[in-house]
C-alpha cells in the first residue's frame, strides 16, 4: 500500500469546477468582494461609452486593486500575473485576467475621483464612508477619539532630479554660452573646421530646449517663493502686533524682534524635475527623501483610518485645518468626533483655536514627554481649571489631567502601528504615479484597503 498521497495531472474535472470553492470561508478575498460588489459604482459604469469589446466590470477592477493593496501587490503587471498564479485573486476576478493596461488605466482614469469622492462629489470615497457606516452597523466603529499622525512616502521620482535655484542659474549661463560658441563656430564654418560627428544646427536645438525647460522651472520657483513670502509677511505682521499690543498694555514683549521676510527665491529653493509637486522631505533614520506627507487620522478603539489626506508640506503645522474639514464631511451616523490627539508637530495656538471652533476637544502634545514620571505626580489630584482660559490654555490644563494622559498615551499606539503595517506588511512605500492629486488618490485606496482589512480582522473578533 502507497503511503503518498496520489498525484494525478491529467484526469479532467468531471464536473466544472467553481470558484466558489477554491478558498476558505472566512478569507480575506471573500471579504473584499463582499464589500465591493454592493456598492454603487454608477458614477464609474456611465463614463464606458459601450463601444468595442466588452470591458470588465469597474467592480471587478476595484476589488482587484484594493485586494492587491491589502495584500502588499501593488503593481498592475503583478496583478495581471497573479490573477493566473493566485487562487485568491482568481476568485476576485471571477477568474477572468484583466491585464496591466486595463488595470493601470483604470487606476489612472479614477484616481482623480478618488481625490473628489472623498470630499463626497463621486465613488470612491463613497466607498469608503459606506464601508465605515457598514462597520457602524456591524458595531465594530464608534467614533469618538481620533489620533492623528503624518508619514512621509516616497514619490515616484529620485531626488538627484531636483533643481535648485542656485544650480538652474549655473545650468543657464553655462546653456547660454554654450549656445553662443556654437553660433559662432556655425558662423565661422568657412574658416574654421566643425568636429567631426557634431551637428551644431541639433546641439544649438537642445540647449535651446533645456534653456526652455529650466525657464519654466524657475518660474514655478518664483510663484512658489512670492507664494511664501506672502505667508511669511502675514505672520511677521501678526507677530509686530502682537509685541505693539503687549507694549501698550504695559508689558515687555519677551525674545528678539521679528526680522521682517525677505523676498524672492532662495538659492536652496528647488523643484524636482520629474513630479514638480513632490518636496524634498526629511525622513526617519535621517536623510532626505523626495516625498509626499500622508496624513491619517486613526480612530483610538478600533485603529480604523476615518480621515486621509496627502500634503506637501514637510512638517504638520498646517494639517490639523484639512483633518477637520474631513472629520466635518463625515457621515452623522457614525457618531460625533470628541477628541483630536496629535503629536507636538501640530501644536500651535491656531490649531488649538481651530479645533474649538469646530466643537472638538483638542490634545496636541506641548513637548517631548518625559518617561516615568514620579509616581506622587502621576497620582496627583487635577489642578483647577483656569478661568476664562484661551483655547490654548484649556488645552494645556486638559493634557495636565489624569484623563489627558491617558488619551494622550493613545496616540502612540494607534496610528503608529497603522503606518507599520501598510508600509512594511502590505508594502506600500511609494506612489506609483505622479502629482499630488494621484499620490491623493492612492493613499485613499491603500486607506481603503486597510479599513477592508482590518475590519475582516475585527469581524472574525
């Protein structure tokens, strides 16, 4: 008797197989097709004009992208390969095989309205408000407590493509002389011998065209820098009057007088010339890196990404405004907001006003915490809190309670944690195509595939 167990390739299925049975109950890819396949992708179906073959369904396209997303597949050729190799993607693709063009311009022709939808104008961020209220349903959401942190990604150009101000001035005299000895060896052809190989006529057309190119970058250079220069005369105008006020009030305003912004470019000022509306960003370990800042505010009990969005600034001063639009913008029935928790990068008395204005408590950290704190502070009664305190102050006081703290605790374990695992188990470190709006629209669809993800994980909870 055979101890092994038979291996037959070539007896034929007596039955014709389903794809229904090719995975388990509880996988991940029933759960993706799920939650796809009810939903309402009208604003999709009615831009295929119906001409030529038949196209695949934008339901089957999605499923496969956002699958692809939750389990670290990225690109449209590896998902083309997969739906042949993988049985999972083989059961979201209902065993068709939607090659890479098809999947790379769907990706490219939506992504602007995954940018649109999640402000509510169109479908994909529509898909991801209905999968939050089904998750409401399914009692897994309950919003209440929101963290908020910022990652950097990589953009999809190398640094060593950006041009700084002070290299496009080199580039240019260098380009313009080159131009001139060059007209002037075409001029003296009679006489003076051209080296053998060279086109002048082509070699004057492409420094005329690089010359052309670097016009345009520093162009974009100088509106970037009026653009910051006009907020920095805002904030220098604030500051002078606010020092004026204290002085009238009788009282020395404390630091150095604010120098006044000087205009124009400055000699680091740079562009990349491959996506222009990536930065040059710092990163963790050190370095710096041409990147976007993905934002995600992260709800503390079931670590669900409830707002995304892509910014180019390199610190997150300005992120709390664009995080309290989305939170406003969210469905009533998933609950009210109360608390905002954020690291010092968002502090400021302007985010704190903010945060009031739109009726959510806010606890931006002050500064680094210390670790370990005495154990007779820890255990120490909440002071009072003052009265008629500024936003700012009734921040402070709130982050000083018992209560505080432990909110404020959360936020290190809650959107961390998130970025982790998108970046390192999912995979996804880089966009994969170019400008803000696209960056935009991909981290709403790995956002989306981690809620997808995660609520598959809380549901079989």
């Amino acid at each position: 008797m055979s101890r092994f167990v038979t291996v037959d390739r070539d007896t034929s299925y007596l039955l014709p197989p389903s794809v229904d049975e090719w995975l388990p109950a509880n996988h991940l890819a029933r759960f993706v097709v799920e939650v796809i396949e009810p939903l309402n992708l009208s604003a999709l179906t009615r831009q295929y004009a119906g001409r030529g073959s038949a196209a695949h369904h934008p339901a089957v396209l999605l499923a496969l992208l956002v699958y692809g997303y939750a389990s670290g597949v990225h690109s449209s050729r590896k998902i083309e390969r997969a739906t042949y190799d993988s049985v999972a993607f083989r059961f979201v693709a209902a065993n068709t095989h939607p090659d890479h063009d098809t999947l790379a311009t769907f990706r490219r022709r939506f992504i602007k309205e995954v940018e649109t939808l999640f402000v509510q104008v169109l479908v994909l961020v529509l898909v991801l408000v209905l999968v939050l209220v089904l998750a409401r349903d399914m009692k897994l959401l309950k919003l209440g407590h929101i963290a908020l942190d910022g990652t950097k990604i990589n953009a999809n150009a190398s640094k060593h493509k950006a041009l700084s101000w002070a290299h496009a001035n080199k580039i240019e005299a260098q380009l313009r002389q080159e131009v001139q000895t060059l007209l002037a060896l075409a001029e003296d052809s009679d006489t003076q011998a051209i080296p053998d190989g060279m086109d002048v006529p082509a070699e004057i057309a492409r420094r005329e065209a690089r010359l052309s190119a670097i016009a345009k970058a520093k162009s974009k250079i100088e509106q970037r820098a009026a653009e910051r220069h006009q907020l920095e005369q805002q904030e220098y105008e604030a500051k002078t009057a606010n020092r004026q006020a204290q002085r009238e009030a009788g009282n020395k305003p404390r630091g150095p007088e604010p120098k006044p912004p000087q205009a124009g470019p400055k000699s680091t000022d740079q562009i990349n010339l491959t996506d222009e509306e990536s930065r040059i960003m710092p990163v963790s370990g050190g370095g710096f890196e041409q990147s976007f800042n993905a934002q995600a505010g992260v709800d503390t009990q079931t670590m669900w990404v409830v707002t995304a969005h892509v910014s180019q600034a390199c610190n997150d001063k300005c992120e709390i405004e664009p995080t309290l639009k989305a939170i406003e913008a969210l469905p009533l029935e998933l609950g009210q907001v109360q608390t905002l928790i954020a690291d010092n990068g968002y502090c400021s008395q302007a985010n704190a006003q903010a945060c009031a204005d739109a009726g959510v408590q806010a606890l931006l950290a002050l500064k680094r915490q210390a670790h370990h704190l005495p154990v007779m502070e820890r255990f120490a009664p909440d002071a009072p809190e003052p009265e008629k305190p500024t936003a700012m102050q009734r921040m402070a006081h709130e982050l000083s309670t018992t209560a505080g703290r432990a909110l404020d605790a959360l936020r290190k374990q809650t959107a961390e944690p998130v970025f982790g695992i998108i970046k390192h188990v999912m995979g996804w470190h880089q966009v994969s195509m170019r400008g803000l709006d696209e960056a935009q629209g991909e981290w709403n669809l790995v956002t989306m595939a981690w809620n997808i993800k995660r609520m598959h994980v809380l549901r079989g909870v």
